[in-house]
C-alpha cells in the first residue's frame, strides 16, 4: 500500500507536458495545475549554487519554512515535513534528476498535509548559459480548511512558488570577495 495521499505518484515528472495558456488550469482528476517559472541568472555557479542550495533544503528554510528530513540532501524515499506556524506538511520525494543542464525532484503529499497532489521544483541550465527554475504543482485541497480557503488557497501556493524562486535567486547569486578585484566573485 502506498504511504502517500493520491495515487497518481510521480506525476509531476514529466514538467515539459504543455500547461494551460496561463500555465494554470484543473487536470481532468481535478487536480489544479501551477507552473511558474523564473530566470534566476546565468552560468555554471549560478546552476550549481542553486542546485546545491535546492537539494540540501536550504532553499525551503531560508523561505522561511521549518524543515525536518530524514537525509540531508533530497532523494528518493526521503521524508520531510515542512511548517509554517502550526501548519504541518509531511511529504516524501517520489523523483529526482541530476542531468548536466537540468536537475530536480519533486515531492508528494502524506496524509495529515492540508493538499493531495505533488510539488516538483526543477532547474534547467540553458544553452545560453542562462538559468531557469520551475516550480510544478498538481494539488487539490485535502483539508477542510483548504477546502474552505478555495481562491485564497490558490493565491498562497502562487506566491509561495515565487517566494521560492525569489530565495532561490538570491542563494544562487555570486557575489565580490571584499579585496579582490572588481568582477571577482565567490560563494556565500
């Protein structure tokens, strides 16, 4: 029997499916669809901060969110529970991908988490050099109080995907070493 909250488990795997016009729509099982992607900045170190600070969680709890996993990095099978005030949201990475210009996962929701549905975030490091990362949602209310908080519900996935592009931007930006010379960036 499966541990997760839906049975459609990895549905999210498949992000480059062509979304709705507006990149958001319902699935024909009712799940509702948000895509939103942002342009986190250009090159190698941007992909790979970004990459190391999506795996490791640290792009979840500098959103903030409280963070507990069962590994440090994401992988299949691990568990994590996030918390936002009194809000539990216990989830399991069903896929990851680790390709040399695109990586990802995506997590589904466990019983007890207020949605039903997966979460897939993915970074995709152009040919241009430029760096894109999406945040692909399939998620229909599972508790009566996102059942109840219908629109506004919806407006706080929107935003919490972009308060994750806008941390994960920031995580991933070079920035200069005091006393080197201008241009010269490193990690932080």
């Amino acid at each position: 029997m499966s541990p997760f909250s839906y049975a459609t488990v990895g549905m999210t795997a498949r992000p480059d499916d062509p979304p709705p016009a507006s990149g958001e729509g319902t699935t024909t099982d009712g799940f509702r669809r948000l895509r939103v992607q942002v342009r986190l900045g250009q090159g190698t170190e941007v992909y790979e901060a970004a990459r190391r600070a999506l795996f490791s969680w640290r792009m979840h709890r500098a959103v903030p969110l409280g963070v507990t996993a069962t590994a440090p990095e994401a992988a299949p099978g691990v568990r994590v529970t996030l918390r936002i005030g009194p809000l539990r949201a216990p989830c399991q990475v069903v896929w990851t991908r680790h390709e040399p210009h695109r990586s990802g996962f995506a997590y589904g929701t466990l019983p007890g988490h207020p949605e039903c549905g997966e979460e897939a975030f993915l970074l995709d490091h152009r040919p241009d050099g430029t760096v894109d990362f999406t945040v692909l949602a399939l998620s229909r209310p599972a508790a009566w109080y996102a059942r109840a908080a219908g629109p506004a519900a919806r407006w706080a996935q929107r935003a919490a995907a972009y308060r994750y592009a806008a941390v994960l931007r920031r995580l991933s930006r070079p920035v200069a070493r005091p006393g080197t010379p201008h241009g010269t960036t490193s990690r932080h």
